[in-house]
C-alpha cells in the first residue's frame, strides 16, 4: 500500500518588480530590476545612468581652471576628495610642489568630509532600515556643524572648490581651528550616543547581522575598495598602504575586521572611521605648519604640462581615481573618474542573490553608493 | 483638433474635457461636473479656506538625484527644519504628495520618470524647480544628457537658483509657493487640470522628446491664458477648445518606469527590456558584419 | 536640565489645550444629547418622550465617537510630530494658529480637497471600500470601551456588552481585510506586498495578542469589560498589569487589613507568595506581550512592514491619495487610540487612580474637593459633571495619551524588522512566550485569591 | 566646442546619421576649425602637440613588468607617457592571458583593476587598464592601442573583453563602450550603460554631434 | 534557555537605552534656526547672488568691461554689453546681465575680477516665480554705496583707489538699465506681479543686514587705508592678491 509520495511544489510565479528610479531607498536615481520569487530576490539588474550628466565630457571642454569648480559634483558628499584626486593628477602631471601648510589644511578638511560623508551615510541608512523619525537627525546635526565651518571656510556648503590645483583657495583664521577643535572635542560624544541607540539595538542586531556577507575572493574580483574592503579584512587604506600627502606623518592605524564583513561590519567600520578622523584633524591641528598655501598661482588661463597621469585618494566610499591626458592645453585630451561607487555598486546583483526584499536597502545602504558617483 | 473631435465622438461617454494623455491617472465622474460646477459658485468661499490650508499642508515628495536632494533632506532636519511650515511630511507616493521639488539634475533618461511622478500626482500639484541644474541645466547646460531646465518638460510654479540652494533658500521658496497659493482661484485650480498640457513627453530608450512641442505647446499655452473666461463655459458643456488643442499635442503616453508602476505595466516593460537587449544586440552584431 | 523649557511648555499647551477642547466637544454633544434633551422633552412632553428618549440614549455614544475620533486623530497626528520634533532637537509644526495648533486641520482641510485618484486597472469598488472598512472596526470597536473608560457611565450603559472584550477583538482583527483589498485594488505590486504583509503579520501576531488578553480576562473571571474596571479599582496594587489582583492581598494589608487580610488572600502559605509573584511576572510579561501585539496589530514601528516606506514606498496605501488616504490615515491613529485605550481598560485599571484611597484620602484637601464638585451646581443639577466620571477620565486620558507617547517613543527610536524576522519572533518567541505565561497564570491563580 | 559649431547649423537627423560613422565625420571635422575662428581654435589646436611631443624621459631598462610579461612570452612594448606609473601597451590578442597572468601569478599580483577607460587619441583609440594590487605597492598602466586606419568603415574598434574572467571589467568595459564606443568582444553584456539604451552616438568621442531638440538648445550664449 | 532569557533581557535592555538616549533630547534646546525671522549669520566667504559693487567712497561703478568674468564663467551665465566710449576711448559698461538661474555660484568670476566689482553677496533669497525674472541685470546687480561698504568690509577686500580717469559708468548703467530693464516686463505680463513682489522682499530684507553692520563699516571706513588690520594677520590678503595679478596678463 505504500503509495509514492509526490513532492508536489506549490506552483509560484516570479514577479518582476521595478524600483526605481525614484524609490525612497535608492538614494536616488538608480533603477534595479529584481526578480522576486515571493518575497525573495533571484535576480538583479541595476540600471544606472539616471544621473549621468556627462562629467567627463564636461572635463574635456572646461579649461582646467572651470572644470576645478565642477568636479565637486562628481561625488557631493565627498567633495573636498575629488577636488584633491583631480588637483593631485595635475600636480603629478605638472610637477607642483604643494606646500606644507596647504597639504595639513587638505588633510583636514578631507578628513572633515570624511566625518560628514559617513555622518549621512549614518542617517540615511538608518531610515533606509526604517528608524525614519528619530535618530536620522542626530547625525545631520552634527553634520551642519562640520558645514558652517566648510561655509566658513570654503564658501559654499557642499560644493566647495577649495582644494585647488597648487594648493588650497583659502587660510583659515584661527578662530576657525578653535571652532573645529570645539566640535571635535564634543563629536566623540555624540558618536557614543549613536552607538548607545543603534550599535547593539537587536533589531539592528537583526537586520544587519550575517547579512550581505562579502566574501574576499568576490571582493576582490569586482574590485570593491573603501570600508566595504576594509570590513571584509582586507586591509586596503591608501593612506596608509599608499600614502599620500602627509600621511606618512600622522597617526593612526588602518581599520580591518578579521572576519568577512557583514552589514554590520561595515556599519562599525564607518563608525570606527568617523572616531579616526577626529584623531587625524587633532594631529593636523597640532601640526599644522606656518607658510604658503599656494604652490603656482592658480589663472584663468592655466595650462598643465602634456602629460597623463593617474592619481587616487582614499575617499569616503573607496579609492577615487583621476586619470587625467593633458594635452599641455587649456583643456584636458581626456578626463577620467574612477569612482569608488561606481566599481562598489557592481557587487550589488551578487549580494542580493537570495536575500529578502527588505534586506535588499539594508545592502545597499551599507555598500554607501552615491549615484553622481556612480554615473557621472 | 480632427483627432479630438473623432476621439470624443467615438466614446461619448468618456469625458471629453481630461486630455488623453493623462487619462489613466485621472477618473472623472459626473459628480466632479457637479462640483465643478459648484466649485465655481463656492470659489469665494472656498477659496480662502482651501488656499489657506493648502499652502499650510504643501507636502513634497521625495524626489531628488542629486546634490540638491542632500540639501533637501538637510531642510528636513533639525537645522532648518521645514516641519515648521507644516511640509515635513515627506512622502514617497506621489499619489499623496502635494510638491515636487526637483532636488538634482534631471537627465534625459530620468526626464519620463519625473513626468510619470507628475502626472500621478494628483491636483493640486506644484513644482519647485530647485538648483541651477533643473531651471537651466546650470553647469551642465551643455552638456550632451541633460535636460535644460525642468520646465522643458513639466510646468514649474517656484524657481530655486543656487547650487545647490542653501537649505534656507528652499524655506524662501516655500514660502513663496504658498505665497502663490494663497492668491489661488479654487475653480480655476480646478479647471487648470483639465487645460494641463504642458507636460512634454520623452522617450526612455532614446532620450529624446517623443515630439518637439515647442510651437504648439506655446501657443497652447497663450491660448490656455487668453481663452480662460470662454473656458468655464465650455466645461460646462462638456467641451473644452483646449481640451482638442491638446489632443493634438498630446501623444501617446509610453510608460516609463517608476516605482509605482502597475503591475500589467511592470511586465510589459521587462518585455521591453528584453526586446531592446536584442535589438541592441542586433544593432552591435550589425555594425560588427 | 531645563534648557528646552519653552519648547516644553509649549507642547504642553498645546496638549492640554487640545484635550480640552476635544473632551469639551464630546462631552456637550453627549450631554446635550443623552441628558439635556431627554431632560427638557421629558419636562415638556412627559411620558411620550420615553421612545425619543431611548433612541436618544442609543445614538448618543455613536455619535460621540463620530464626533470624537476625527478631532482626536487630528491630534493625536499633532502630538506626534510634535513629541518627535522635540525629541529631534527641531520646533515642529508652529505656524498655522497659535503654537501650530491647527496644523493638521489644515492638513486634513487640503486632503479633502484633493483630488481623489482611482488608478488605471484599479477595481474601483474594492479601492474605494477599503479605507471605509478599514475604518469602520475602530468605530465599532471604540464603543465598548466607552463604558469601561468613563467608570460605567450611565450614559453608556446601553453600550456595556457582557462580552465586551471579545467585540473589541473582534473588531480589531477586521481591518486586514481591509488591508490586503486595499493592496490588492490597487493594481499595483507594491501596495499587494504590503497588503499580504499586513495580512501575515496580523494573523501572526493575532495570537500572542488574545492570549496575553485572556490570561487578563482569566484572572478576571469575566469577560466584560467594565467589570475588568472595576475590579482593578483601588490602586496601583490592585491593576491587572501587577499580578491582575494577586497583589490585592497586599493592598488590603496596607489599607489596615494587616496580617489577617495577608493570610485571607494568600492561604497556602509560602506557596501563595512563590505563585503571586508568578503571577506578578506573567502578568508584566503580558503586558509587554500586549503592546508587542498590538504594535504590530496597528502596524506601528517597529512592526511598519505593510508600509515600510523605504521598502514598499508607501506599501498598501502607495495608490490612494485625497480623502481616501485621509481615511487611512485617521484610522491608522485610532486604532492606536483604541489600543492603548484597550490597554489601559485591562492592565492599568481603567479610570483608577494609581495612589490607593487610605493613602489618598488622608491627604488634605482631595476628600474635600471632590465633595465640592459634588455637592457643585453643574454636578448636581445639570449633571454636567458626574465625579466619579469625571476623575476617572482625566486618568484615563492621561494614561492612554502616555501610552501614545510611548508609541511615538519608540516609533522615534527603533529601526524596523525584516518581514521573515517578524514572523520568526512572532511564531518562534511570542506565541511560546504567551502560552507559557497562559500556564503559569492557569496553575498559580489557584494558588491567591485575587481581586478579593 | 568644436562639435557644437557646427552642431547648431545640423539638423538632428543628419547629425544621427554622421555620429554613427566617425570616419566618415571626420573630414567635415577637420575642416571646421577653420572657419569657427575663436574659441574652436585651441582647443582643436591642443591634441596635436600633445600625441608628437616626444617624452624627454624614456628609461633605458625595460620595467618591471614589461620584464616579467617578456619572461611568459607575452610582448609588450613600454610606453614613454607617464613618468611615475609603468605604461606598456600590448596587442589585443594576448591581453586576456597578460592581464590572467598578472594578476594570477604569486610574483606580482596585479588583481586590483582599478579602471578600464578608453580614450581616444589622434589616431588610435586606447583601452587603458590601470592595474593595482591589494597586497603590494605595484602599478601598472596597460594600453591596448586600436588604429583608427584599422578600423573597418562604419564598425567599431575592438577590444576583447575581460569581464569574463574579472568581474570588475563588466561594467567598466560598457562605460567604454556607452561612452567611447569601443566594442569589447565577448563581453557578457555589451550594452550602453550609462545613456538610453537607444542612444545614438558615442559622446566622448571628439566627432561626437550632440542633440538638438526640444530639451536643450546648443547656443552656449543663450539665456533663453 | 538561560541563554536565551538572558538574550532577552539584554535586548530589552539596550531598547530601554536607546529609548532613554532619545527621551534625553527633550531636555535638549533645539537647534532650529528661526530662518524667517531672522536671518542666518552667514560667513563673509559664502557664496551668494552675485552682485556688482560700486566704490563705498565715490559711488563710481567699479566694472571696466574687461569681460574677465564673462570668459571664465564655466556656465556661461554672464554677459557684459559695453561699447568704445569714443571721448575717453575706453571700454564703457552699457549693461550686465547675470542669470542665476544658470550660474552655479563657484565663484570663479569673483576670483578673476581685477577691480573686485564682482562679488558673492550673502543674499540667497533669490527664488522666483518665472524664470526670465532670474536673469539680473545691471540695475538689479549693482549694489548701493551702503551694501558695497558693508561687503568690501566683511569680505576684507581693499577697498578701490579712487581713479579719477574712471570712465564713471554709474551714470551710464542708469539709462542703459531702462531698456533691459523693460525686455522681461513686456515678455511676461503675467508675471510681472510676483517679481514685483519678490524685488519688494530682497529690497525689505537688505536693511537688516546692513543696520548691525553699520557701525563697523563707519569704524572700518575710518581706517580703510590702513588695510592690514588686526585681524588680517593670518590671512595674507591671498585672494586680493590674486586678481590683481592676473590683471595684466588680460
């Protein structure tokens, strides 16, 4: 009487779901194509390019000095990194000498964008996992302050055109460097009280532990940098392993996990960053030497050496690469970015195989993409 | 003008004053006749009350690309704090959204998703051109992708410059999109959504506008500005000169993707996906032989 | 410590104006409906009255939650972004009226006045039934608890079901129903995940939800709501949510019972003592196994699945625009409103006051007070004021806007679940939970005499 | 600059047409700079003393790299470009086993890839490679030069692709391909990434014409 | 089990911290800035509306139409008009138009200004009803005697050597302003009365900013010549040099 048991599957249907361009938790504009069997993503496909406004087009028809003012739009959370990748390029190619002041005050406000990249990171992927009307704005409170002191600084909030070719536009007044040691002082503070709310709360304990585990060998196949790599134990910090500027000269250690990173990991990576930080603008502070801050007077008719070069700082997201042929013209032949979002957004599709549809903001929130940055 | 007359005789029961092209976001029924109707007895009524309270309620969407969209979420934050004016309720559903503020650059692959996002929005409806990159296309007005200036495509109420604005710029704009909408007409609010032409279409795949408009559309528009007395009676009667003016502006409605796309919608387009994979393909081996 | 004092004193004007205008409002229309008119046409009609009069009794407590639960939503909408403006740092809403306290009139002025969109594809009947059905249970299931939160009013009496607790129930469990019509009218994919979301998870949480209420219900005996009330009354000791009357015991020895009350109440000795703090503990775990539900019942953070914004958009509701999303979002905040007002009828004692009488009686001036309000003008002859019912309101009110504050507390705080993780911490942590607490408080019960 | 001049005159038909063709394009190209006097002038002017200036500094050894790949039999030929990274161009043919090789090997390990770029010169388009390493400080820059002559009418250069075996080429590869118009062959998934999908035209390229329609007007004076 | 109890309740725990952290901001003063009603203290270096300055002292209109700015602007935002005067035989200012709709506030014109005319003001209310009402022209750009003292002073800019071969374009702006002022009132009617409006709120809010200004800017006008104040020691007037030095080269 023994009958065969069927193993009748219940019959389901895959159902293609469209999100984006505009979704709340594509930060954004980027599109992904998931394939969903029930709540469960088999497939992704990111279409990019909502936002592509032909950056490296514009490079190669702006003269050096206009195109200076606009790259601060190729990642705007990290502004001060592109103007220094895109100013380090030149500098290679023409052979500036920068002085040390203005290498101390790169440093620092770099290191200051740093705090206010990861700081919107911190709060948009809080909302991303839902905890949209309370700590979201801790962070960005701390973040205006960093901005009154880049208005202050750079005159603008986001968009700063400081770091300039030669060096950097302008000298901060004692009275900035005591606002900023003020906010540095108060900043580990506050970065105690996200932790008190976020770091060990078991629903965030939930929803980012074991999740979107980025494996080394995939890691290293796509190329990822930044504090996703860092949090997968490799320890890949161009300020250290490469370093650049005065680097050398100051402190602190690069951030790895043992482990292959989880969500989490990368979390606390950024957290651990924003804390390296302060340390590194306190040496800056200390440090910081007397003189020009000027290599070669910047002109609206300047011309670099032909030559190409490639040069990369270890931005918020990753390594942010220029590759600039100059043609020893007004203009450059060819500008090209290589941005960290760009090459980190391509370990999405191989993240979300398998995950639940709500683990999918939880992932990409945490690979910390921007899309400019991703499109150009 | 043939073409609308042959539509609305074809289908008498179907409104002849919604213009086709938004007619899959939009129902009207008998009773909205009726309150048009009555809308335009009550409007010095209802007018203050509901310009009143709609420019004390504007919601926004979220809808941003780029750098502005930053600055758009710091005037939500505790610095600035845009909940002051009662607009802190961000919602992602343009269906429940009031505003859309065009934080960020619009390029022409995202240009059929703002317009989607616009046309869903239900009316009343504003739209705050923020940034250099969306009144003109700022630093990248020369640039081979980008939409020069949002109101190319969507009709813009408040201009933001600055790039991107400080987050108090967009409070100043707030305030004066209320200030516009406290000077409001409730009928002629109403009736506007019928004469809402100016929405120009663009083609996802190829990034250009399905028609150039910019004859017609100018004209559609001095039109919609002259004939607005001659234009209640006509929705009266059920007929609507610009209504037919827009038919032949208007053009078929593709779909372009956004995230509150209907289902039958949805697949179609993945089909499309498929399709213009192929064809892309076909195209690179064609150029290969 | 005090650095926000203003910000403070502002909210708090502007809570206690609005409660007063909202319990003003209820109360002239229950009172002009259910005492003043039957009143005046018995004194001019005399006994032909009798049948307008009941029909009057019957509509009163209807239309005083129609009239209550808009204004209440409102502010509860208020309060909320208020309360989370200043925990965030920021001022809130304060422009439209004084202290922005007509902000979401305006708001609900301009939803109304919105256009009102059926989507392409949409099944328009079901689309526009849902946010009416997803609406109407919190109506329903408001009137029960009428009786229960104003200390048995004579006025609600019509409304006092033996079964109250049930209806209530009952009703909450409908608007899934409404949920996943919504999601699945809306011809949209979005709103159908959120809407099955909703489904699954209210079905999941259903369970610890009731079971935790009939572990309260069992240590009661009844069923009916007010009599749950009334047997909590007499202090913080005697709420169900510490021991659901174990405790009454102590009380009685407090209130001057001493020993003697003690060995009535727990007679078996030590064993009575091990099991009234079981029962104690199960009764808490409840509690929080109550508001555990019921946040999820009601779709709060950090249960918000079914329209998690960052995931779904706007998840069922992502279609609905105009008044058709004012109706989901007016239910949204009363079914909050019913929920702590369900929580405060079964665990906080209702309208008790939490300081025991012998304490309270003794201080001076309270004893004399109430009686002034009754011996009152308004009290005695135009039954305005009933004193029973009017202290036992003003602690329901101010338990049930705490318990709403907590909720916005911790809408504030946590982050959400992810929708396997729900039902894993649902069917896995809960239900275990809330049938192990179901247990104890079966065996230990029988070990106290409670409420006695 | 030079692309819009004339750009402004065309109509977007003809342009679609030409953009397809740059070989084609290219003699209309040459001879605008002429006539579009002042700001065309430089910058058409600039590309050419870029490609001839001679490099003053060639080293006299091979690099490092350029070495190693001689050792595995794979030619390579050191380019005189950039004076601070290694640059060496090889064939299209044995880029896939070089680039295998590099990154493979325990000597060297080049399996950081940080970009692929095109790029396009005054008679080659180049797909550059820039080569990093997680482990090491090397650096390495590979170019695959494509002649411009060698490019059959009408076609497309090619490039093979390596996306198939490094993961971090895919999407760089169809930025180059969307943006510069180099076909890699074999790719996975040879479509534009960044433009529309039926895009016309490769808009780094220095024949590129742009649009001229409703959503934009190609007068840079324009206030509109 | 124990585990598992103890799992719990360190869970609950941490949500009672986190919920403690946040109930902890109601004690906390909000750091709303009043932006309505009062205007934020900006930093003298922000980059606002562009605006062009007229000597404190004189009142002369410092722009010699040298078209420095209209060539570096990577926007192509600006566009001087100016003509041969044929007395003088110099370069005079017929208009000036500036659309802040295009411009992208890198302040890259500022910098290159020999006669530091071009500046970034702190005004940021520049929100418009039309589009066409965005472009400023020379009577909308040039800032009054008051605004230009307060500027040159916050900005620590030297003030101009008073030239007395100025071609003085002040007078000259004034009747070339009529036409181009009249070109966006006839193109748009319609709009005529929120742009009306909106110069009336730029107009109302610039008193503000002068009256906490004013008693500096007399003390600093006092000793305008003595530039290297106390407060300048840090900051070597790099920016004013700047300019200056590419001043030739044009």
């Amino acid at each position: 009487m023994a009958t065969e048991i069927q193993e009748i599957d219940l019959k389901t249907d895959e159902m293609i779901i469209n999100m984006g361009p505009q979704h709340p938790a594509t930060h954004g504009v980027l599109r992904l194509l998931l394939t969903l069997d029930g709540e469960t993503v088999k497939h992704t496909e990111p279409v990019l390019g909502h936002l592509h406004r032909g950056q490296e087009w514009q490079g190669q028809n702006r003269t050096w000095f206009q195109y200076q003012a606009l790259i601060d739009r190729v990642d705007y959370l990290s502004g001060m990194f592109t103007s220094w990748a895109m100013a380090r390029a030149c500098e290679e190619i023409d052979g500036t000498v920068v002085p040390p002041r203005a290498e101390y005050l790169r440093v620092m406000v770099s290191e200051m964008n740093r705090i206010t990249s990861h700081l919107l990171w911190l709060g948009t992927y809080l909302i991303d996992l839902g905890a949209m009307f309370g700590f979201p704005f801790y962070p960005f409170r701390e973040r205006e302050k960093l901005f009154d002191l880049f208005e202050e600084i750079a005159g603008q909030r986001m968009m700063f055109n400081y770091i300039r070719i030669g060096g950097v536009v302008r000298d901060p007044k004692p009275e900035w460097l005591d606002k900023l040691k003020r906010f540095l002082d108060e900043f580990p503070d506050r970065i105690d009280e996200y932790e008190t709310i976020v770091t060990q709360n078991p629903i965030f304990l939930k929803r980012t532990k074991d999740v979107g585990i980025l494996t080394q060998a995939v890691a290293k196949d796509y190329g990822v940098t930044g504090p996703c790599i860092r949090s997968s134990g490799i320890p890949l910090d161009l300020r250290r392993t490469k370093p650049y500027s005065v680097y050398p000269e100051l402190k602190f250690d690069v951030i790895t996990f043992d482990k292959e990173g989880d969500t989490w990991d990368r979390y606390m990576a950024r957290i651990l960053e924003m804390r390296q930080s302060i340390e590194i603008i306190r040496q800056c502070i200390d440090k910081l030497p007397s003189g020009d801050i000027m290599g070669k007077k910047q002109m609206a008719g300047m011309r670099i050496k032909a030559g190409e070069g490639f040069s990369a700082v270890e931005s918020p997201r990753g390594i942010l690469g220029c590759y600039v042929i100059s043609g020893g013209g007004e203009k450059a032949l060819r500008f090209r970015w290589r941005n960290p979002s760009f090459c980190n957004l391509a370990i999405l599709p191989e993240l979300l195989k398998g995950c639940p549809l709500s683990d999918i903001m939880a992932i990409f929130g945490s690979i910390d993409v921007i899309l400019p940055d991703v499109d150009r | 003008m043939s073409q609308g007359n042959m539509s609305t005789s074809a289908k008498p029961n179907t409104n002849p004053v919604v213009p086709e092209e938004i007619r899959d976001s939009v129902s009207i029924s008998s009773i909205d006749f009726m309150i048009d109707a009555l809308g335009q007895m009550l409007s010095p009524v209802l007018s203050p009350v509901a310009n009143l309270a709609r420019s004390n309620s504007v919601w926004p969407m979220t809808f941003g690309t780029s750098c502005c969209a930053i600055e758009m979420i710091s005037v939500g934050m505790s610095a600035f704090d845009i909940s002051r004016f009662g607009s802190e309720v961000f919602r992602a559903t343009p269906r429940q959204a009031d505003m859309i503020i065009t934080a960020g650059t619009i390029t022409r692959k995202m240009a059929p998703a703002l317009i989607t996002l616009y046309e869903q929005m239900p009316e009343p409806k504003y739209v705050i051109a923020m940034g250099a990159c969306t009144i003109t296309g700022g630093m990248f007005n020369d640039s081979y992708s980008v939409v020069q200036g949002v109101d190319r495509i969507i009709p813009v109420d408040v201009f933001l410059p600055g790039c991107p604005p400080r987050p108090e710029g967009i409070l100043d704009a707030l305030l004066k999109l209320q200030q516009k909408i406290r000077t409001e007409n409730y009928a002629d609010r109403r009736k506007k959504l019928y004469a809402q032409t100016s929405v120009r279409k663009v083609d996802y795949d190829t990034g250009r506008p399905l028609e150039d408009l910019i004859g017609v559309v100018q004209e559609d528009t001095n039109a919609a500005l002259s004939s607005g007395q001659e234009a209640i009676g006509d929705v009266a009667k059920g007929i609507s000169p610009k209504a037919e003016e827009a038919k032949t502006v208007a053009t078929k409605p593709v779909a372009p993707k956004v995230e509150v796309a209907k289902p039958e919608v949805t697949s179609p387009e993945a089909k499309k996906v498929e399709n213009t994979k192929d064809e892309a393909a076909e195209k690179a081996d064609d150029k290969s032989v | 410590m005090f650095s926000n004092g203003d910000e403070i004193f502002k909210i708090s004007r502007l809570t206690i104006v609005w409660l007063a205008g909202i319990f003003t409002i209820v109360w002239m229309v229950c009172w002009g409906l259910g005492i003043a008119l039957p009143m005046l046409l018995t004194s001019q009609l005399g006994d032909k009255a009798a049948l307008t009069n009941e029909i009057l009794r019957a509509a009163t407590p209807v239309i005083a939650i129609l009239v209550f639960i808009p204004i209440n939503a409102m502010f509860m909408v208020l309060i909320e972004r208020r309360a989370l403006a200043l925990w965030t740092v920021r001022k809130g809403p304060n422009r439209v009226g004084p202290d922005g306290n007509f902000q979401t009139a305006a708001d609900a002025v301009k939803l109304l006045l919105k256009e009102d969109i059926t989507p392409t594809g949409a099944d328009a009947v079901m689309h526009t039934f849902a946010p009416i059905l997803f609406f109407a249970p919190s109506v329903f299931g408001a009137v029960p608890l009428l009786a229960a939160v104003t200390n048995n009013h004579p006025l609600f009496h019509v409304l006092n079901l033996p079964t109250g607790i049930f209806f209530v129930l009952a009703a909450g469990a409908l608007p899934v129903v409404a949920l996943v019509m919504a999601g699945w009218a809306s011809n949209n994919k979005y709103s159908l995940v959120g809407g099955l979301r909703s489904a699954a998870q209210a079905i999941s949480y259903e369970i610890p939800l009731v079971l935790s209420l009939i572990t309260v219900c069992l240590m009661a005996g009844t069923l009916d709501l007010v009599k749950i009330t009334e047997q909590q009354a007499g202090g913080i000791l005697n709420w169900n949510l510490l021991g659901g009357g174990a405790l009454t015991g102590l009380n009685n020895a407090l209130a001057g019972g001493g020993a003697k009350a003690l060995a009535t109440s727990y007679f078996m000795g030590p064993i009575s003592y091990v099991c009234a703090g079981l029962l104690v503990i199960s009764l808490i775990i409840s509690f929080w196994l109550y508001l555990t539900g019921a946040c999820a019942e009601i779709n709060r953070i950090p249960f918000d699945l079914p329209e998690a914004e960052s995931e779904l958009v706007s998840g069922y509701n992502t279609e609905y625009s105009g008044m058709k999303f004012a109706i989901f979002f007016l239910a949204e905040f009363t079914n909050l409103f019913v929920v702590s007002s369900i929580t405060t009828v079964m665990f906080l004692g209702g309208g008790d006051n939490p300081i025991p009488p012998y304490i309270l009686n003794n201080i001076p001036g309270i004893p004399q007070m109430v009686a002034a309000i009754r011996d009152s003008y308004f009290c005695s002859t135009l039954h305005i004021i009933n004193p029973e019912t009017f202290f036992a309101t003003l602690w329901v009110i101010a338990k049930v806007y705490g318990l709403v504050i907590f909720a916005v507390l911790i809408r504030g705080t946590l982050p959400r679940f992810r929708i396997d993780q729900l039902m894993a911490f649902g069917w896995k942590r809960l239900i275990p939970l809330s049938l192990i607490v179901f247990i104890i408080v079966v065996f230990a019960r029988e070990f106290v005499i409670c409420h006695g | 600059m030079t692309d819009e001049k004339p750009s402004e005159a065309e109509k977007p038909e003809e342009k679609k047409a030409e953009a397809a063709k740059p070989e084609a394009a290219k003699p209309a190209d040459a001879a605008k700079p002429a006539d579009a006097a002042k700001p065309a002038a430089p910058a058409a002017a600039a590309p050419k003393p870029a490609a001839k200036a001679p490099e003053p500094v060639i080293p006299a050894t091979a690099g490092k790299f350029e070495q190693f790949l001689k050792e595995h039999g794979i030619p390579s030929e050191r380019l005189p470009l950039s004076l601070t990274i290694e640059t060496i161009a090889v064939s299209g043919d044995v880029l896939q086993s070089a680039l295998r090789l590099l990154r493979n090997s325990s000597e060297v390990q080049l399996d950081l890839l940080l970009t692929v770029s095109g790029v396009e010169s005054n008679d080659t388009f180049d797909s550059v490679y820039h080569l990093w390493s997680y482990s090491n400080l090397d650096e390495l820059v590979i170019k695959v030069l494509v002649k411009k002559s060698d490019v059959p009418e009408g076609d497309l250069p090619a490039v093979p692709s390596i996306a198939n075996f490094w993961s971090a080429a895919n999407w760089h590869e169809r930025e180059t391909y969307d943006l510069m118009g180099i076909r890699y062959a074999n790719h996975p998934y040879m479509r534009r990434i960044l433009n529309p999908w039926d895009w016309e035209g490769y808009p780094l390229r220095r024949d590129y014409k742009q649009l001229v329609d409703s959503l934009n007007d190609k007068n840079p004076h324009s206030m509109r | 089990m124990a585990n598992l109890i103890s799992r719990a309740f360190g869970g609950l725990n941490e949500v009672r911290r986190g919920l403690a952290t946040v109930f902890k901001h109601t004690f906390r003063e909000p750091i709303t800035k009043n932006y309505p009603d009062e205007m934020p203290d900006l930093a003298p270096h922000f980059r606002g509306r562009l605006a062009l300055t007229v000597n404190p002292e004189t009142g002369d209109h410092l722009c010699i139409s040298c078209k420095q700015c209209e060539r570096v602007c990577p926007d192509k935002c600006i566009e001087i008009t100016s003509h041969k005067s044929p007395e003088t035989n110099k370069l005079e200012l017929i208009d000036f138009k500036i659309d802040h709709g295009l411009c992208m506030f890198c302040g890259l014109c500022t910098e290159v200004c020999p006669t530091l005319c071009i500046i970034n003001t702190n005004d940021f209310e520049m929100a418009d009803y039309s589009r066409e009402s965005l472009i400023y022209d020379l009577k909308k750009l040039t800032l009054s005697q008051d605004e230009s003292a307060f500027y040159f002073d916050r900005k620590e800019m030297p003030l101009p050597k008073p030239k007395p071969a100025k071609p003085a374009p002040a007078a000259a702006a004034g009747a070339a302003a009529k036409p181009a002022d009249a070109k966006p009132a006839d193109a748009k009617p319609a709009d005529a009365k929120p742009a009306d409006a909106d110069a009336k709120t730029v107009e109302v809010k610039k008193p503000e900013i002068k009256d906490d200004a004013k008693p500096e800017v007399k003390t600093e006008e006092a000793k305008a010549d003595a530039k290297p104040e106390p407060k300048a020691e840090t900051k070597p007037e790099a920016k004013t040099d700047e300019p200056k030095a590419d001043e030739p080269k044009a």
